[in-house]
C-alpha cells in the first residue's frame, strides 16, 4: 500500500512507512494468539530472564563482530574494493551502543517469527520450521530491497540471496531463542546484525560495486554464518536443545 501511494522509499518518510511496517508480525502474532486460537501468551517468550540469560545476551550482541571480521578477511583475500579501508575509532562503539538502545524496537518482528511462526511451524521439524520462517522473514523484505534500502547493485539477485540470509540467521537466533526461552535476546540479536553487522560492512564496502558479496547480508556472509549454523545443528544432534523452541523436544536432525 505504502508502495502504491509513493511513501516507500529511503527517504526520511519512507523509513517511517518501513518502522511502522515492521510491526505487522508483532501485531498479527497478537492477534493470531489472543483471538484466533485464544491459546494466550504463556510461551511466548516476554520474560527477559536477564539474570539467568545474560550470556546468551552477550553472544547475541557480539557476534556480528567475528561474521563482519570473516567478511572483511575474505574480501581482502579476493581483492574486492574497500569504499573505506579504515574504520573509524568510534564507529564500532557507536554500533555496539546504537543495537542495544534499539533492540526493543525490534520486538516488532521477533514477536512474530521468533515468538510465535517459528514456534508453531513444523514443531517436530524445527530445522524445516527455521528455513521456512526464514524463507517468510525474507520474502517479507522484497518491497524493501526492490526500493534500495539493502543497497544491492543488481536487484534480482539481491532478491535471491536475501532469503538465504534470513534462514540462517532464523538458525542462529531460533537457537538463541530456545537456549534462553525469552524472545527478548533474539530481538537484540536482530538489532545486533542491523547496527553492527549492517554498519560496518555498509561503512566498509557500500558504493564499491561488490555489495552483493560483501553486505552482511551477503554471499561472503553466509561462510561465517552458515559456520555457526553447523555448529549448533552438530551440538542439537548432541543435546535435546531444539531450533526455536522454548520448551523441552527432541534433537535436532535434517
């Protein structure tokens, strides 16, 4: 709709039409939950459980630094053009501040995926339900990338590989999501990849003509992330922890 009326563009007014969107997950799980199937909120996650959690918070925050760290690794190894070889000292703390005073702000989308689709999609399945809520969570960005707002060079591609990005990262903060049982770390995991990992790499590489590789939503990004992703498969199929679960199920298995 905002696209028809032209108010979804990167201009001030269109990043408002975008912030407003965003919540449409939220709202539809609050919906879905308390008028559709009227199973109530009990599992959905609202506790922070800071006290219990707070390591889990911590990888959450700092784990864009070593994927963007690979990215930048790689894209020196293949030669591809840095806009900035040199980050500023205050750029990085900045991120760092800027994704926790914003990760409240993205509970507008995790309520929806991490709390509710992801949870309720395939619960016997949690990887299927994990690529599919991501392929979903993807998908639901096109009208922004179609807009410029991902800054691919070439947008049919970038609508390809978008996709891939959301699935493994609906991997990682599934699994943080199920380790802490609270939505609330997988919201600053969320606002974590945006402000950090979507910074510095757009800092770095964004108008060098190789965006598409070296985004954090990039093809170079998915050798650190799809690492991780690996990680905690081969540690599900050792523990009972399950992909975007919060409560107790079987291993995890493809």
């Amino acid at each position: 709709m905002a696209w028809l009326l032209g108010a979804l563009d990167t201009s001030p007014v269109g990043q408002v039409v975008v912030a407003l969107g965003a919540f449409s997950p939220a709202v539809a799980a609050f919906v879905v939950r308390r008028w559709v199937t009227r199973e109530g909120f009990a599992d959905a996650g609202l506790r922070p459980s800071l006290r219990r959690a707070w390591p889990w918070y911590l990888v959450a925050w700092l784990l864009p630094l070593p994927v963007v760290g690979v990215i930048v690794g790689l894209a020196w190894a293949l030669g591809l053009p840095f806009v900035h070889p040199e980050l500023p000292m205050a750029l990085v703390p900045a991120a760092l501040g800027g994704s926790l005073a914003t990760a409240p702000l993205f509970f507008s989308e995790e309520f929806g995926w991490r709390g509710y689709l992801q949870l309720r999609w395939f619960g016997d399945r949690p990887l299927l339900a994990a690529v599919l809520t991501g392929l979903v969570w993807g998908v639901f960005h096109y009208p922004l990338i179609l807009v410029g707002f991902e800054g691919y060079e070439n947008l049919a591609v970038g609508l390809a590989i978008f996709p891939v990005f959301t699935i493994l990262q609906s991997i990682v903060l599934g699994w943080l999501r199920q380790r802490t049982g609270s939505v609330w770390v997988s919201c600053l995991a969320h606002a974590a990849a945006n402000g950090i990992g979507g910074s510095v790499t757009a800092y770095l590489f964004l108008g060098g003509g190789s965006f598409l590789l070296t985004s954090y939503a990039g093809v170079l990004g998915w050798i650190p992330l799809g690492a991780i992703c690996a990680w905690i498969l081969l540690i599900g199929r050792r523990r009972a922890g399950v992909i975007g679960r919060a409560r107790p199920a079987p291993a995890i298995s493809s």
